[in-house]
C-alpha cells in the first residue's frame, strides 16, 4: 500500500509477504486463476497500517463476512460436480490474523445470503449443484440441485479433506417461479426461490420454501408473485415481488412454524432496485415492528432498466402489530436530471437509488438527489432536497 502524500512518485510499502500466501494442495494446477486477497486495515491509528493475507485458487468466488472470519468459496467456472475429487475449496480467513483453514466441498452457494456462522461454531451454507459465483451477473444464472451445508468449523482443516456427504441435506428444488434464485437465513429457517431477475416482472406464482436449518420438513409457501427479495423484519420476513402491474410485500411469520402474514400491494409500480442496498428496515421495537423504504418506478419494468433510469420515488412503508401500513413516497424530480456524461461504471455496480435511516432521520438518495423527510405517524412528509448533479442546481 502506499500512503498519499500529494507526491506520484513516493514508494509502496509491503503488508505481507510469502509466509501470507497459501495454497491448498487438492486444488488442480489448472484450476488456479486468481490470488484472493484480504485485507485488515487499522483505521483508528494514527497512522493506518494494514495486513494482508492472501490464497490461491479458482476464479470463481463468493466472499461471506461473519464476526470472526472472511469465507472465501472457490469454484471453477462452471465446475463438474460429478468428479470423484471435490471440485471446490472452501477458505476461512480468521480476522485476529491467523493462518487460513480449508476444506474441498462441492456445488457453490449463489451469494453472500447463502452463509451463516452460528455462535455454536457451525457453519450453513446453501448451496445449488451449478453455481459459478456472484462475480459480476454470474449470480443470476445458478441451476440444479438444492442442499444445505452444515460443517463444523473443526472439520476445516489444510485443504486436503472433503466434507463429508452426510454433511448436506437435500433440499426441495424450485421448479417455477422464474430464473433468479434468491436465499436468506431467518431465524431458525433458511428461505429460498425464485425471482424475475433482470427480465420483465410478469404474472405469475413462485414458492417460497423454508427449510429449518437442524432438521425437519420443509415449508412450501405459494405467493401470488416472484421471490424478487427476500429481507429481514425482527424475527420475521418479508417477501418483495412484482407482476405486470403491481409490486408486493409478503410477510413470513417464522414464530411457530413458518407461515404468510400480512401482505400490501403498491398498485402501478415495480422495484426500482433489485440489488440488496436497495431496501432497509428500521427496527422501532422487539416485534418486528418498524419502517421500510424501498425504490419503485413505472409498472412492468424489466429489471435490467435499473442500470439505465433513476428511480422515480422511494417508498415507505409501516409495520404495527404485524400489519403494514403505507406512510407514502417521497419523489424524484425529473425536471432536475441533468446529462453527467458518465462513460463507465455509472450505476451497473451499486445502484443510483437507497432509503437511508439516520438516527431520526429518513432520507431517499435517488440518482443526484438526496431527499429529507420527516416520518410521523402516518405518512412521510418531504421537509428539504439538494441536487449534486455535476453542474446541476441545489
């Protein structure tokens, strides 16, 4: 790393060496494209110092960040699962610095969702037989068989042993519904199915499946939309999908056996994010109670518009006694959007749209405009914006 002092030319400085980098031996020679790095950095110092360790393996990756370690799933593009050797390598990186443990499993969860290490030193993993990663739209293309993984953090060891097959259950295969496959560990459950991903949402029942994460059957829920986002409320959930028209809020009661709640429809909208920064709940109370805001634009929209248009407001929504409630929009202002002449990366990475919770404070970033509202009892209420537009007006 280097330190920026204003001089182009001042040196590096190495945070690791040799003795940081580590190769698991049951990984192929010519599965080895990439050198996955971590990296630790003080930024309470007075002078940020930073360490980095480093493994090698396949290009295909899925990062998992937990309180004590960063899980680093490797796959081959499109690995062969039928081979005698486990075509992947799960790596954990402990944060107090320590050397890196491996194990060779097989299949690959479809993102970061697909994690979870519990206090009592298990880790779940959901995982489909065909899965390449969530490097860039990869995620979006995931097929075959459902399982969940539940490994022992004891069993990692140098990358020469293969998690046992007893360690995965299989699990229901979704069949309908869409091609997106979407996951989220809730409580006790592990929840799954399948959305409309970067297509046009359209009319049509998905199901979503909770599978109790020790054991035991698992819960079929039909809904009358796509699983599109799947997000936590207290110990519940809730589903969000669209169809042609309408976009949809499904609770998932998940206290005594999983179950659908309440459900709200906001008529002639979709998802103006799909991505997962694009929605926030902010708790007000130990029974799921709290406020929601998610973007929403024009009916219908396909999903990939997203990386083209702004959203056009941003919705906000209430939970009391497990019923919602809506509290309204707070808009974009089209007149305002100005021509920034962006050539690369403008929104593909990390969306132009988010409900942002401050303290008591609720606002909707929505392109270049940041919008202020005061959230009361039973609406929201617009109090200030300002445009940062390059050359745009505040």
């Amino acid at each position: 790393m280097r330190r920026w002092t204003g001089d182009p030319k001042a040196g590096f400085k190495r945070i690791n060496t040799a003795h940081e980098v580590y190769y698991a031996p049951e990984v192929a020679d010519d599965q080895i494209d990439v050198v996955h790095t971590v990296t630790t950095c003080d930024l309470a110092a007075p002078t940020m110092t930073c360490k980095a360790t480093s493994v090698f393996g396949p290009s295909g990756d899925v990062f998992y960040v937990s309180q004590t370690a960063v899980y680093v799933w490797l796959s081959p593009w499109w690995g062969d699962n039928t081979r005698k050797r486990a075509s992947s390598l799960l790596y954990r990186l402990p944060l107090n610095g320590g050397a890196p443990s491996a194990i060779g499993v097989r299949g690959g969860p479809v993102d970061q969702f697909g994690f979870r290490e519990d206090a009592d030193g298990m880790l779940n993993v959901l995982v489909r037989a065909n899965s390449a990663g969530d490097a860039m739209w990869t995620s979006h293309f995931s097929s075959g068989d459902v399982a969940l993984l539940r490994l022992p953090l004891s069993a990692m060891g140098n990358g020469m042993s293969e998690a046992p097959a007893r360690a995965y259950r299989d699990l229901p295969e979704p069949k309908s519904g869409g091609y997106d496959f979407h996951n989220r560990f809730a409580g006790d459950y592990v929840l799954y199915g399948m959305g409309s991903g970067w297509g046009a949402p359209a009319d049509t029942n998905a199901t979503l499946y909770a599978a109790p994460v020790r054991g035991g059957e698992t819960a079929s829920l039909r809904l009358p939309h796509a699983v599109d986002r799947i997000e936590l409320m207290g110990r519940d959930a809730v589903v969000v999908g669209s169809d042609s028209r309408n976009v949809y809020f499904s609770t998932v009661l998940l206290g005594g056996g999983p179950k659908l709640g309440d459900r709200y429809t906001e008529t002639d909208a979709a998802q103006g994010e799909t991505r997962s920064h694009g929605f926030f709940f902010k708790p007000e109370g130990p029974d799921g109670d709290g406020v929601l805001g998610l973007p929403v634009t024009m009916p219908a929209a396909p999903g990939y518009s997203q990386l083209f248009s702004t959203s056009a407001a941003m919705l906000y929504l209430r939970r009391a006694d497990g019923r919602f409630a809506s509290l309204g929009q707070l808009k974009a202002n089209d007149a305002s959007a100005v021509e920034d002449k962006c050539v690369a990366s403008c929104t593909d990475w990390y969306g132009n749209a988010r409900p942002i919770f401050l303290g008591q404070r609720t606002f909707a970033l929505m392109g270049y405009e940041l919008v202020e509202g005061v959230t009361e009892r039973d609406r929201v209420r617009e109090v200030g914006r300002v445009n940062f537009a390059p050359g745009g007006g505040r």
